[in-house]
C-alpha cells in the first residue's frame, strides 16, 4: 500500500519581478508503506515544495498528493498518523523545549508521559528545561524530530532532519531512523547527505528541476551508476594505460590506478592484455559507487 | 477547544504581552502616586497675599482719587457703586475718598479651588485612557500572528493542525480574549491606584450606585473597544504575515489615510471612518464627533469591520501558501 502517492504534481512560483519559476515539474512518486525512503535532490530540485505540498502548506498548480490514502484537503483526517518536519521547525523560543512539546502535545490529548519519552529517544531528556532560543540547531532539529515523534506517527516526513547535527548527532539520528523503519513505519526523508542516505535508505528517488530522474531501491538505483568501471593497478602506469587503450579499451589514470570503463566481466580480457605485454595486475576490481556518484553522475545535466 | 486553550496559554506567556502588562502596571502606579500627592486634602484659597492684596488696593485708590474709576469697576468684581444714577464725587471732596476708600474695602481678590481628586472624574480618564487600551490591543494583536508568521511557528502549526480557518479562529478568539482580560484588570487596578487619592487626599462624594453603573459600562466599552482594535490588528498582521506590516497598516490607516486624507478631504465619509465611531462608542452618546451617529450604530459598524477584515485575512491565510 502507498502511504505517500503523487502524480503529475507541479508547482509554479510567481517570480518578484514578473515571469514564473518552476519548482516542480509533473512529477510522480510513490512511496510504499514501511522502509525508509530517501527523497534526494540538490539545492533547488524543488524537495521542500514537494514535502509542503504533501503537508498541504503549498497549492499545487497542477497534479494532486495523497497521504495514507487521503487528498491533500483531507489532511485533517490523518493528520495525527503524520510527523513531520519541515526544514529547520520553529517552536516558541521563549518555551522550554519540554514545555513547547507539552503545548504541542495537548492539541491532541498527548500527555506529558509521551513527551518525556520523545525528548529521551532524541537524547533532550536533560536540556528538556532549557529556553529554546538558547538551544544549538542540532538541539532544535532534535526537537523537531521529537516533536515529530510525539504522535507515535505511522508516517514521518522529514525535511533535512540531520541539519545542523554533528557526526555523533547524525550518527544517533540514523539510527533511529532505521529503528523507527523496524517499527513498522514508514520514514519519508529528504536529505542531502547522500552517504547517510545510501547506509539508511531502502528505497531512493532523485529530483533534479523539479522531475523525478531516478527511483526504486537504492541497489537498484546504485546499479545505473555503476558504468562499468573497473580499478587496475599495475606496477608500471603509463604502460598498461597504453597496452588497455591499444586493447581499444576505454581508460585513464587516476592517483595510483587506472580506471578502465568496462563491466566487471571484461576483468580475464583485462589481464590478458595487460599479461601479452608482460605486466601483470596486483589489483583488479569493480568500482565501488556510492550514491553520491550516481546523484552526481544523474544530475549533471540538470543542475538546479 | 484544545487549540483555543493552548493558543490563549501561549498568547499569556508571550513576552510582549508580559513587558506591556509590566509597563502599563508601572504607569498606573506612577498615576495612582503621582494623584495622591498632587490632590489636596482641603479646598486650596488660591490669589495674592495680603501684602500684594493691599498694595493692589492702595493702587486703585489712588487712581480712583485722580480721577480714575471706582475700585473693582468694570471687572465683574462686587462694586461699592450704591446703584443706577450714582456719581462719584469730584475729585479732590473728602466724599469722593470716603466712597473710593469703601469701594476698595469691599473688594475681594482670589477664592477658594478645590485641588481635590475626584474618584468621579475616572470615568473621563477611562474614556481618553480607551484610546491607548486600543492602541495596545492592536499592538498584542498583531504582534501574536504577526511574530508566528515570521518566525515560522505558524508553518509548525499547520502542520499539527491543517486547517487554516480552524486556527484563525483559535487565534483570533485567544487575541481578543487577552487583550480583554489585560484591560479590564488594568482598569481594575487604576481604580485600586487612584482609589487611595481620592479616599484620603481628595473626594468620593458622588460615587453612588448609579455612578458605579455608569462607570462600569464605560469600562466595558473600553475593554469592547480593546477587543475590536486587536480583532483589526489580528486580521492586519495576519495579512502582512508580520508584526511590523501589521502595526504600519494600522498607523498608515489611522493616522494618515483616516485622520487625514479621508476626514480632511472627504467630509462625508466621517460617519464611516473607525475613529469617529469609536468616540461615539466610548461616550455612549448620540452626536459626539459624529452627528445623528448613536452608540449602538457605531458598535455595529465598528464590528463589521473587524469582522470583514479578520475574514478577509482568514481567506487570504487559507489560500496562500505557507513557503
């Protein structure tokens, strides 16, 4: 079951000085239940529109959202199965953070047991009494996060929830991310972490000006990225570099290897040739891609 | 109810609110002891001493023996003139000392001011003071969606709460609410201040039940007066999306566009403008600034136009986005 379905959506802005900008072009997602799914993009790809469409902050100009199989104007009615966060959340800085999840919590009837147990889970249980305003910006995404959690959501929507967080603080929230997925719900995250993404994400789509250029399981998505490169190193360079390219090989050197555009089947035609002309391989393996090199490789030729 | 609960705890908490509770406290007590000691505990004799008083007579005299008038002639003063075909005598006749010298004798310089504190006088001070109360509305109004719509509390809002026009009505109730609340418990507390002047330093006569009745709903008026000022400065602040937009909507209104442009250039347009009615409302009486407007005709118009605002504000807030 989709718990997160969009079609054909399209937002247009007004621009200040006349003219339209397009932040999200026709685009179609769907975003199973259970899992965590990584929604990438760079800056500009049109995530947050996407996410405040979603959240009914922002009126599509074309296309339409569901969430847990309702239309964005019946929100209300599923409202209290969604968390979300939207970029850096605000709360009343003045509040304690504690308080301000109290507050937030009374909107529905959550008592103060459940927000001693948020602020626990994001590790605020001791500045929980601290003034908001006084808190660091990976304290505040904490918040966001808990108060994200508070309604025990089957769906969390996250907008960069590791935004301001230090490697142990990024570190926590992965974690939990991946333990909020085990649970049995489903975590959207927007994010432009890609090696976060890549180790917590089941599934991926990328969004480049506004259209979705790739999705489906992050294997899946890693494979397109995956052109066939292989790492050989050798102990002389610039001559296996001449005797792959004679080959017909496709290659270049790069630091300490040469990298040559083949599939990982091609590695016995590799050694052959390198082996004709008395050189022999001390490594040969396929190229490791990371997300990162696919979101680059994809979004190359739309940048934002 | 949830939400108007939590939307009235948060707008008590709110700082602004407190500093201008705290500043108004603190200007009622400066009022409650600056009328004590400024009121008199008896009425005050109040012209020249009696060395001045003399040498003034002696002067008129003087001038009545030369030829001059008859002391305290011609200036509303008791005169010793006997009445209708009296003449003085002529210069130089002892009858004409005799009359000048009697005539200054019964002349009377000054009087007695009564400098005392009237507790019945509140009620003017609550009806200029209504003004200020609705300044203050405006400004607690505007700033609490204002300051939510900039720094993106609201944004955090919606998402617990999706629909708009529920939270603007949250909202604005908790607004007014407030802003009622705080102006009837600071004229509560300036009648506590200015109580003790008029107890012990000045004078309670006249306030009976009727006096209570009358005063009370002047001080309601003022609170109703309050709570439509901050339903204005809501509806503006949340149109702006600011406090700032809020607050300059109002001025550039009242002050430049009512107050001048409108009242000064279009004469007929005074019954319609907001402050008018306003004066006619808090005086509960026909004809004041505005002529054949009653006080009931200016409530009505004045809460229609809050009420047109605020929706007005509430359908732009449902259908702009929230970016």
């Amino acid at each position: 079951m989709a718990v997160i379905e969009i079609e054909g959506l399209r937002k247009e802005f007004r621009r200040l000085r006349g003219g339209r900008n397009l932040a999200v072009d026709g685009l179609d997602l769907s975003v199973e239940h259970g899992g965590v799914y990584g929604f990438l993009g760079p800056n500009g790809a049109g995530k947050t529109t996407t996410i405040r469409c979603i959240l009914g902050l922002v009126a599509p100009t074309a296309g339409h959202t569901r969430v847990l199989g309702s239309e964005t104007r019946h929100l209300h009615t599923v409202i209290d199965r969604i968390g979300s966060i939207v970029e850096t959340p605000t709360y009343f800085p003045t509040f304690s953070g504690r308080r301000n999840l109290r507050l937030l919590g009374r909107i529905d009837g959550i008592g103060p047991g459940a927000v001693e147990s948020v602020l626990e889970r994001v590790g605020l249980a001791d500045r929980g009494d601290d003034i908001v305003k006084h808190y660091s910006l990976g304290m505040k995404q904490r918040l966001g996060i808990a108060a994200a959690l508070l309604r025990e959501p089957e769906l969390l929507i996250l907008d960069e929830p590791a935004n301001g967080l230090d490697p142990a603080g990024i570190k926590e929230v992965r974690q939990l991310l991946r333990t909020l997925a085990n649970e049995g719900r489903t975590v959207f995250l927007s994010s432009h972490l890609l090696g976060e993404v890549q180790q917590v994400c089941d599934h991926v789509a990328i969004l480049a000006r506004g259209k979705c250029i790739a999705q489906g399981p992050v294997a899946d998505v890693l494979a397109r990225g995956e052109a066939a490169r292989m790492v050989v190193k050798a102990e002389n360079l610039d001559g296996a570099l001449q005797a792959l390219t004679a080959a017909g090989f496709e290659a270049q050197i790069d630091a300490d290897h040469i990298l040559v555009t083949a599939p990982a089947g091609e590695g016995a035609r590799i050694t052959r040739t390198l082996a004709t002309k008395r050189m022999y391989v001390s490594e040969l393996r396929p190229m490791e891609v990371s997300l990162e090199d696919v979101f680059l490789e994809l979004t190359k030729d739309n940048p934002s | 109810m949830r939400l108007l609960g939590i939307e009235i705890r948060r707008a008590f908490a709110r700082r602004l609110t407190k500093m201008v509770f705290i500043i108004a406290l603190a200007g009622i007590l400066a009022a409650g002891l600056t009328v004590f000691f400024k009121s008199h505990r008896t009425e005050v004799r109040v012209g020249p001493s009696a060395t001045q008083e003399q040498q003034i007579k002696n002067d008129m005299i003087e001038s009545c023996l030369k030829g001059g008038p008859l002391p305290g002639e011609g200036e509303g003063a008791p005169s010793a003139v006997p009445g209708p075909g009296f003449s003085l005598p002529p210069v130089g006749t002892a009858e004409r000392q005799t009359v000048c010298v009697k005539a200054a004798d019964q002349l009377q310089f000054g009087g007695l001011e009564d400098k005392r504190f009237h507790l019945t006088e509140i009620t003017d001070i609550f009806k200029h003071l209504s003004v200020w109360f609705a300044i203050m509305a405006w400004l607690l109004a505007a700033s609490f969606i204002g300051a939510e719509w900039r720094t993106g509390m609201m944004t955090t809002l919606l998402t617990w709460e999706p629909r708009r026009v529920r939270v603007m009505i949250a909202k604005v109730i908790a607004a007014v609410f407030v802003t009622f609340v705080i102006v009837m418990v600071l004229q509560a507390l300036l009648v506590g201040a200015l109580y003790p002047a008029a107890a012990y330093r000045g004078s309670t006569a006249g306030t009976n039940a009727a006096f209570w009745r009358t005063f009370s709903y002047v001080g309601l008026r003022s609170g109703a007066l309050a709570a439509l000022a901050a339903i204005l400065g809501f509806a503006a602040g949340a149109l702006g999306r600011n406090t700032a937009a809020g607050l300059g909507a109002g001025f550039v209104y009242l002050a430049v566009i009512e107050g001048g442009l409108l009242g000064g250039l279009i004469p007929s347009i005074r019954p319609w403008l907001i402050v008018g009615n306003a004066i006619v409302f808090v005086n509960n009486e026909r004809n004041v600034d505005i002529r054949g407007r009653s006080p009931t005709q200016a409530i009505l118009l004045l809460v229609g136009y809050a009420v047109g605002l605020w929706l007005i504000a509430t359908l732009v807030t449902k259908k702009r986005d929230v970016s």
